[in-house]
C-alpha cells in the first residue's frame, strides 16, 4: 500500500513539474505515468537487475 500511495504522489509531482515547464498536456500524461509505472513496478525490475 505504501508503494502504491508513493507512486501516485510521485506521479502528480512529475506531472506537475512536466507541466510547468512544458505546458502540454501529452508530455504531463507520460510524466506522471511513467513515474507511477516505474514506482509500482521498481521492486520487480530491481530484482531483475540485482
């Protein structure tokens, strides 16, 4: 619960960033999805790579 709670405050923190600097509502979607993808997934592909 803790990663996932952590990957959607992760992920409107990208988006705002990417919204800030871009004012595009594409590259503020994939900003935020990104990041909320790899928070979710990070354990897994840390696995995978240790």
């Amino acid at each position: 619960m803790a990663r996932f709670l952590a990957g959607l405050v992760l992920g409107v923190v990208s988006s705002g960033i990417a919204w800030l600097i871009t004012h595009n509502y594409g590259w503020t979607a994939v900003a935020g999805v990104t990041v909320l993808v790899l928070v979710w997934l990070g354990e897994f592909i840390l696995d995978d790579l240790l």
